[in-house]
C-alpha cells in the first residue's frame, strides 16, 4: 500500500482545453505537466447509453482522488450542463488505493486513472459534450484543477480505447448484498450503522458510506470486523442541522482494502 507526505497548501486553479478525439489536455502549468486528460471514445451500448472513460496521466509522485476520498482528500466534481443530446452521466469507479497522511487516510490513484462514464443518451444523433471536471491533482502542493471537454464522440473506438475502458470496468468493487442498517437520531442529523459480510481485506482496511445529496455532511467512517461480520458507524448532517429522514435504499457502502480489493452495496435495509 502507498503512503504520501500531506499536502502543504493549495495552488491556482490551472484549466486545460480537451477535443475528443482522443488528444490529451495539458495545463498552463509553470512547475512542469501535472496531469495529462483525455476523453477517451467508447461504443454504443445496448441500452442505448454511449460508454466513454476519461483518462488521467499523472506526473511521478503526483495523485487525484477517489469520488468519496475522506478528510485529506478533494473529491471531483463534474458539469456535462453544457452537453447537447446527453441527458446525464453514470462513473464506473475503479477500486482506489488507501494512502495516509498526517495520520489520517485518503482514496484516490497514482500514476493514472481510467474511470469508465456511461453516458445517458436524450435523443439519436451526434453526442456534443461540452463540459469540465474539477479535481485535486497533488504532490507536496495541491492544485485544484480543471479540464474543461468540448467536442463530439468519435463513434468509431479505436480498440485500444476499448481494452483499456474494459479493464477499468473490470476493476470495479464487487457486488455485496445483504447489507442492513440502522439510523439513530443525534443533535445534529443521524447516526447510521451498517452491518454486512465480507471477507477480511488487510490491516489498511477501510469503508465508506455515501450519501446521494452532496449537501449531506458525511462523517469518516468507523468499523470493526469480528470474523467476517463488520459494524461500520458514520454520522450524517444536513444543511439545517437537525434529524432527518434518511432513505437506506440511497445509501452507497464500501468496503476497500489492499491489492485493488473492494466490495461495495448500493442501498442497506433495515435491521
């Protein structure tokens, strides 16, 4: 497992212009290449969705960070409002490495990332994206950075294009059913406990509930594991700061460990 200094301060925002067609996108960046992105094509899909990967080549000793990467972390943030003939955007996350700074542990990915998007398709014809993600890209600094997309799919994938979005999807967490849960109220919002069963993923081991409002204040989650059986214990707070109604079947649990191992629920029931 990997482990990184903490960052020591954040930097200006650097913005990098993308065409689809598979060029990378480098920033206006005066201390070298940080990050290299490309939009990668994919194929139409049978459900009428198109499946594309954005791909992230990071600059030796440089990381970006997973969807939920905890306190050390800066988690993406993506605008597609800007798209013609793309109603929305579903992200395939490949299982992240565990790195720990300042005795804290973050998510996220070194060297690259290929993070497979399935785009919701509105009508026929030519997909236009015209979009942006912000990430954090770090080292000793962090710098909060943009690539903005604008373009059209080529729909005709080269097959390299194709292998490698595969083996991101390929490297996703595997499917874990069976997870319970229960809400309890405290000053401020709501505990949530989860219960679930999973083989044991190492001594880094961590877990990860998400809740699908981003307004959602999520605490770092707490777990213990007796054999298989493992509690995980995490505090919601919402932009009022009071109890409120939690919807279990929204909830999003992950269970990470060394080695590209992970299982994750998308919903718990109750207990």
């Amino acid at each position: 497992m990997k482990f990184k200094s903490a960052p020591s301060l954040f930097a200006l925002s650097f913005v990098a212009g993308l065409s689809l067609s598979g060029l990378s996108a480098v920033a206006d960046d005066p201390i070298g290449t940080m990050a290299e992105v490309t939009l990668l094509p994919g194929w139409g899909m049978s459900n009428g969705h198109y499946m594309a990967a954005m791909h992230v080549k990071l600059a030796p000793g440089w990381h970006t960070y997973w969807r939920a990467p905890g306190a050390a972390g800066i988690p993406p943030q993506f605008d597609w409002s800007g798209s013609q003939n793309i109603d929305g955007a579903r992200f395939h996350w490949p299982v992240p490495d565990i790195y720990e700074q300042n005795e804290m542990r973050f998510l996220g990915y070194e060297n690259e990332l290929i993070l497979p998007i399935e785009f919701t398709t509105s009508a026929t014809g030519t997909l236009i994206v015209n979009g942006e993600v912000m990430m954090g890209v770090c080292e000793d600094v962090c710098m909060p950075y943009t690539a903005r997309f604008q373009g059209t799919f080529d729909m005709d994938a080269a097959a390299t294009n194709i292998s490698k979005i595969e083996m991101a999807l390929n490297n996703q967490p595997k499917y874990l059913s069976g997870v319970r849960c229960a809400a309890s109220t405290i000053d401020d919002g709501m505990k949530i406990t989860t219960t679930l069963q999973a083989p044991h993923l190492g001594d880094l081991e961590m877990a990860v509930v998400e809740h699908p409002d981003p307004s959602v204040w999520v605490s770092e989650s707490m777990h213990t594991r007796k054999g298989r059986t493992v509690t995980i214990e995490s505090e919601m707070v919402p932009p009022e700061a009071a109890p409120f109604f939690v919807d279990r079947s929204q909830l999003r649990i992950t269970l990470i460990g060394a080695g590209g191992k992970a299982y994750e629920a998308q919903g718990c029931t109750g207990s």
